[in-house]
C-alpha cells in the first residue's frame, strides 16, 4: 500500500510536478525540465529541490523519480 502524498503541504506548482511524476514514475533531467516549463512551471528546479527535501521525489544520475513508498 503507497504512503499518501501530502497534498495539503504543497504548493500548487508542487501539485503539478506530483501529478506528472505519478503518471511518469522516472524521467531524465533534460525532458522533464522541457516538460515543466511546458506546464507553465516558471522555476522547475527550485519547485524539484523543494520536493527532494519534503522527501518526496528523490535524484538519480540523471533523473528523478518519486519515491517508491509513494508509487502506485
């Protein structure tokens, strides 16, 4: 059973990245930056840093991906 992700800690922009990484469980760095600002996300990487200290997404070489206690 996943962890519950908690929605009501986040920004709105945080909200979008989450629900992109819960359709895309790991991506690469260069897409998912072109695919952020493409969301209307203005800083992606400082909304990304956000999300990897609250523990939820974590950073691979040359990814990121949710956490697995929140995967589906």
């Amino acid at each position: 059973m996943p962890k519950e992700i908690p929605w009501h800690k986040l920004t709105p922009e945080e909200r979008i990245v989450v629900q992109y990484f819960l359709a895309h469980k790991s991506i690469g760095d260069l897409i998912l930056l072109r695919d952020l600002e493409l969301k209307g996300i203005k800083k992606p990487i400082r909304v990304l840093e956000s999300l990897l200290n609250k523990g939820i997404l974590e950073k691979g070489e040359g990814c990121y991906s949710l956490r697995k206690e929140y995967r589906i």
